[in-house]
C-alpha cells in the first residue's frame, strides 16, 4: 500500500530530523574530539613544564650542592659542574623568553628547552600551551613563578663568584666564605619557594585540564549514547581513540614517575605507601618496591611527632611547605632528606599525597663542618684574648715568686722556700696551660721536647693530691729508668691533667686514680720503615661507672660528652687524642660498664743527644759591670702591676728605670729632659701607639737603641720588619725575674744571657 501524504509527510520529517540530528550529532562529536585532542595536548604541554621545572630545580639543587663542595674543597670540577647547572636554568630562560615575544623563533624555543634537558616530543605541546594559554591564571602565575626563579638565579650566580673570588684569595677568608654560604642557603630556600610554587601552580593547572577532560570525557559518552541510534560503529571507533589518548597519557606519567631523579613515593588516603619510584628506593636502600609498598610511611621517620604534624599540614594546606628533615634508611642509618608533598584528588574520591625526596646529607653535612670550623675559631680567638690577659697576671706571679725565692734561699727558711715552690710550679702549670690556649688561638703546634715522664708524673701526682677529693686516691706506678719522651712538655701536662679531671668525674663517690710509666715496641710508623719504634707508655685508669661500647667507641669525638648541659664542652679527650697524633703517638681506652676505664697514651722515645752543662743560677743583686754609670732602661707597658714587677726586678740589678705608662708618656719623658735610654723595655700591644711604632719614633730622633720587647702574644715576636733587628730581642710573657735580668743583659751585651733564678 502506498503511504498516505501524511504518513510522506511524516516520514519526510523522520528523515530530515534524524538528518538534522545526525549531522548535529557529528557535529558535536568533532567538537568535542577537537576539544578532547586540543585538552590532552594542553595536559601534555602541561606536564611538560612539570618535568622541565623538576629538571631546572634539580639543576638548581646539583649547582647549590655543588658551591657547597667548593667552598669546602676549592676543586675546580665543583665549580664546573655549577657552571653546567647553571646553564640548564639558562636554556630554560632562553626558551620562555623567546615564546613570550610577538613573532618567537620557534626553532630558538625547541633549543632552549632541550638545552634543559625537557624531551623533544613534549617540546611542540610546551610551545602551544606558552603562545595559546597567555591570560589562563595558573599560566601567568607560573610565568611570574619562572621569572622569579630567574631572578634568584641571577643572584645566585653573583654570590658564587663572590664565594670563588673569597676561596681563591690567597689567604681564603673563613668569614667571607660563611657569610656567602648562608647567602646561597637562604637562595636555595627562595628557589625552593619558586619551584614548589611553579609546581604547584601548574599542578593545579593540569588539575584543571584533567576535570576539564573528564567533563568531555562525560559528555563524549553522552554523545555516544545518541551517535549510536545512528552509528554505532562510529561511536565505537571514537571509544577506542579515546581509550588509547588516555594509555598513552599514562604511559607519559608513568615514564615521568620512573625516570625522575627526585625520590616520589604515591601514599593512600589510608597513609599506606602504593608506588615508589627507583629513586626513592635508592634514598632509603631498599631493593624493591614490594619492601615498602602496603606499609605506613612510619618507617621512614625518626620521630613520630614530626610525621604527625607533617600529615597534618597536609591536611590543612592541601600540601607540605618544602622543609629539611631527618629520615631512617632500611639499614636503620640515618640521614637528612628535603621533602615536599601535594594532596592529589582520588577518582574515588579520597585524596592520594605525592611525596618528592632529595637527600641533603652531604649538604649538611658541609652546614656542620662549616659551623664546627666558626666555633672554632672564636673559640680561638676567646682563648687567645683571655691567654694574653693572663700571661699579664701570671707574670706577676712567677716575677714575685721569682724573688721571694731569691730571698728565701738567702735567709734559709726551708718551709717558706717549699711553699714558694710549690706556688712557683703551679704557676708553671698555669702558665703551660696559658701557652696552649695561645697555640689553640693560632692553630700552631710547639716543638717538640725531651721529657722525663717519670719526673713529670712524679710532680703531677703531688698537684693532683691537692685538686683531687679527698673521697680519691691517687697512686704512682713507674718504671725506673724511662727514657725521655719526644713532646712538648706543655702538651704533657695537658694529657695528664685531662684524663685526670676525667677520671674524677668517672668517680663521682670515690676511688682509686691510679697513674703509671711503662715502655713498649709499637708497629713501624709507616711501610718505609721495618723496626718498631720504642714508645713511652702513660697510662691512667680509675675505678669509676666506666662506659658502654658506644661511649667508647666516641669518647675521643670533638663535642661528643656524657656530662649533663653546661657542665662539659666534649672537648679534654678530643684535644688528647689530636696532642697524641700530632707527637706521632697513639691513644686507647678500655671500659666496661661498672668496671672503670683505662687509658693507654703511648709517646714516641726522643732520640739520643748530647748531654747540656748545666748552668748555674746567678744571684739576684748581680750588677752589670764595666760601666762608670748604671744603664737607664725606659721601661713601657700599660699594666701596672707588670710594670712595677719589671721595675723592682731591673732597680735590684742595678738598673736606672725611667717608667711610662704607655707611648705617649714615654715620649713626654724623653721630650722633658731625659736623657736617651741605654735600652728600651717595652710591651708590644698598648693602647693607642703600640711597641713597635714608639720604638721607631724613639730611633729617628735618639738614635738606634737596644730593644727588648715583651708579650703575652709569642708569636709577635716576628711580627714586623722593626722586630726582626739585630738589635731586638723579644721576652714572652709570663717570666721570672732571672729571665729578664738575662734578657737585658743580653740585649745591652754586658753578660751572657743566663738561667732564671
């Protein structure tokens, strides 16, 4: 049967209306595929940049890294391997530059970013999202980001030729280089900030495009519902190109994942690890993703309070602020990571964490040894200013002791002349003590010297009877007929008194200290020499709490002590051990909890030579002889108990002594009638004009003038051109009386110089 002119006119409309809705339907099926496509481009585009920033920051990170090693070395391969960091942020530039001109040279923008290591296939997406998504806010914020970045670079680069003009001056400037290094630091942190923002914005970015994805994705498929009443063959084809689109945007992340040099580890809304990458596992020393996979990330954090504020942090942010932490290898070991981590949404709706991992050991590692090497040297500069200062005051002491002795051995009285004695050697100790904070101040070790170690226990044992408790006892046990040890006999006093005072502290309710001398053969000092060396053997043990076998295998470690706060710098034992190297000898220890310690110091024999003539004490009230007139000495220090000393000492040899107070006073004197000194005694360090420039003034106008200077400083005695004369002598601080009696005879040429009385 025919149809009806409405059933025509019907099926006309059918016609036209499944047309319409066809070509409608095809229509919004190659929008939304150009959308889609345009869509996967952008999120490769953007995960492009996401890669190039994980590049430019590790570049970044290897550069910083890199100062640090040549600050610390002066090695030019650190230098050039900062140089080469440098240059990837460079092409990196070049390329963001070139694609924010008006007409960019493309061929310019694919260089600079494979100059930046970024892969050449994500180079065209890179270039579309730059030139097509100016005015999209996650893109300038992440230019703006760049930018940053690049200025901080810039400054960074400036304050690594200041670090290399300080390490290559000849005579590296510790300060400068601190100061610089803390500049570079605070640089690194600000690039951080850069990065993590850079990241995070484009993160956010790609965020966007994804849910943007997802909308078509959703759309497509609503699309396709419809495209199938009229193809469902075409529909299907459109399935499975945008299945594949997806693969292969997995395939690129995961390939980013893998081969990224940062550590990144994926953990779940239940804080279980799901994914490591090879880096990760290579930070933490681990073999296989299935050790950690499945496990809470407690396993990696030394302290549980820092993981729990980090998750919280997280939490609330949505992300963890760049920060520097300590973290536990597999082996237990531990070592510093800086971690950064962003809250990514889970499709079902929970949230995962992306943690990225770059270990800093070695960074701080170099932050230590650069603050261990800044106490130290104000430690030396404390120790040599109070040294100084006490060498006045010790002078004193020695100088009057010096002549109460004098005048004790005349009278005969025993007891006094005992007592002075023993205040005498006491000073000597303190005095040994004081030459040692010098030599700390200035890094310098003493020569070496012949010492009788039985003699010199001998003298200890009767100092420590009187600074021990009387809760313990201290005993000698030596062997006769030790031969004489090659030390300085100030760094001997040292040792003993060291592992003494430690000894006491080991016994806080009493004891036995006991001090021995023995001789032993030690291996040969190295493999050029096939005899043993005979070593002189002081041992100190106590029967004190003794030590566990990590305190022990510590207890010579700078800083590293038991006492609680403040009561011990960790320092008396590591100063034994570096005194004991440094003389060529060795150091042990054995202890056992409850069980006391033993300290075993073995000292290299000094070799034979020949015997001195021993001189003999000349008299206090010796005059200079030969002269018709007693010599005139002007007399100048700028301390007043020192300056009386020297006078009463000079006056009782027979000296005139014309005092002054500083420089300007003994140029007044001489400027008001004096006569021209026969000699000048002076200090080297006085307000105002110092020694050596009053001595010069005094010779342009009086003539040359025999000079002996004084000082508590040892090594001023070189210090200038003036001081090198022939006709200037120099006399360290503190001294007795005979000492520099000898030292201005010697200097005036009326006697030999002679020993100290």
């Amino acid at each position: 049967m025919a149809p009806t002119t409405t059933e025509s006119a019907r099926r006309a409309l059918g016609e036209r209306t499944v047309f319409l809705l066809s070509a409608g339907v095809v229509s919004g099926i190659v929008t939304l595929v150009v959308a889609a496509v345009l869509g996967i481009s952008a999120l490769q585009g953007v995960r492009g940049y996401v890669l190039g920033e994980g590049l430019w920051a590790k570049a970044q990170k290897r550069g910083v890294i890199a100062l640090y090693q040549y600050a610390r070395t002066a090695d030019e391969m650190y230098w050039t391997e900062f140089e080469d960091a440098v240059a990837v942020t460079l092409s990196d530039r070049q390329a963001r530059l070139e694609l924010l001109a008006d007409d960019p040279d493309l061929d310019r923008v694919r260089e600079g970013f494979e100059g930046g290591d970024v892969p050449a296939e994500l180079v065209p997406a890179m270039t579309r999202v730059m030139r097509w998504g100016r005015g999209l806010d996650f893109v300038e914020e992440s230019l703006a980001a760049w930018a940053g970045g690049d200025e901080a670079m810039d400054e960074l680069v400036e304050r690594a030729a200041a670090l290399r003009e300080a390490v290559l001056a000849p005579t590296p400037d510790a300060e400068r280089i601190g100061a610089e290094l803390d500049a570079i630091a605070a640089l690194d942190d600000r690039l951080t900030e850069f990065e993590a923002r850079f990241s995070a914005t484009l993160n956010q970015g790609a965020l966007r495009v994804e849910r943007g994805l997802q909308w078509l994705v959703a759309l497509m498929a609503a699309v396709a519902a419809a495209v199938i009443l009229v193809s469902l063959r075409r529909a299907a084809a459109r399935q499975r190109a945008h299945e594949r689109a997806i693969e292969a945007s997995e395939a690129r992340y995961r390939q980013f994942f893998d081969h990224n040099t940062l550590g990144a580890c994926l953990i779940g809304a239940d804080g279980a690890v799901q994914e490591v990458n090879p880096a990760f596992l290579s930070i933490f020393g681990y073999d296989h993703a299935d050790e950690v996979r499945g496990r809470t990330t407690a396993q990696f954090y030394t302290d549980p309070d820092v993981r729990a504020r980090v998750r919280e942090e997280i939490r609330q942010e949505g992300h963890l602020t760049p920060r520097e932490m300590e973290a536990a290898r597999k082996d237990g070991s531990m070592i510093w990571i800086l971690v950064t981590a962003t809250q990514l949404p889970d499709p079902a709706g929970g949230s995962n964490i992306l943690t990225m991992v770059l270990d800093v050991t070695e960074k701080k590692l170099l932050e230590s040894e650069v603050g261990r090497a800044r106490r130290l040297e104000a430690m030396g500069q404390i120790a040599g200013g109070v040294a100084h200062d006490f060498n006045n005051l010790l002078t004193v002491i020695q100088g009057n002791v010096s002549l109460l002795l004098s005048t004790a051995r005349k009278d005969g009285a025993a007891e006094r002349r005992q007592l002075l004695e023993e205040v005498s050697v006491g000073a000597d100790a303190a005095a040994s003590l004081t030459a040692q904070l010098l030599e700390f101040s200035r890094g310098e070790a003493p020569d070496l010297d012949r010492v009788d170690v039985n003699r010199a226990m001998e003298r200890h044992v009767g100092l420590l009877g009187r600074m021990l408790p009387d809760s313990i006892t201290c005993r000698l046990d030596q062997t006769p007929d030790l031969p004489p040890a090659e030390i300085s006999p100030a760094h001997l006093d040292q040792i003993v008194l060291s592992l003494a005072l430690n000894a006491r502290d080991a016994m806080p309710s009493g004891g036995t200290l006991t001090i021995s001398t023995a001789t032993t053969k030690a291996p040969p000092a190295d493999h050029g020499s096939s005899e043993a060396r005979e070593m002189v053997v002081v041992t100190v043990s106590d029967t004190g709490v003794g030590m566990d076998e990590d305190t022990r295998r510590r207890v010579f470690e700078p800083f590293f002590t038991t006492k609680p706060a403040h009561s011990g710098t960790g320092m008396g034992l590591a100063t034994v051990y570096g005194i004991v190297n440094r003389c060529g000898g060795s150091v042990d220890v054995e202890s056992t909890p409850g069980n006391g310690a033993v300290f075993r110091v073995a000292i290299p024999v000094a070799p034979a030579q020949a015997p001195r003539p021993e001189a003999t004490p000349a008299p206090m009230d010796a005059v200079p002889i030969g002269r018709d007139r007693p010599p005139r000495v002007l007399l100048v220090d700028d301390t007043d108990a020192v300056r009386t000393l020297a006078r009463r000492i000079l006056e009782r040899s027979g000296y005139e002594v014309v005092e002054a107070e500083d420089a300007h006073a003994a140029l007044e004197a001489l400027d008001g009638g004096e006569d021209a000194p026969d000699l000048i005694l002076s200090d080297i360090l006085m307000a105002g004009i110092d020694g050596p420039e009053m001595v010069r003034l005094i010779r342009e106008r009086w003539g040359d003038t025999p000079v002996v200077y004084m000082s508590g400083y040892t090594d001023q005695a070189l210090a200038t051109e003036e001081m090198r004369r022939s006709d200037t002598s120099f006399l360290p601080k503190p001294f007795r009386a005979g000492e520099l009696r000898n030292a201005v005879d010697g200097a005036l040429g009326r006697t030999p110089p002679r020993p100290e009385a």
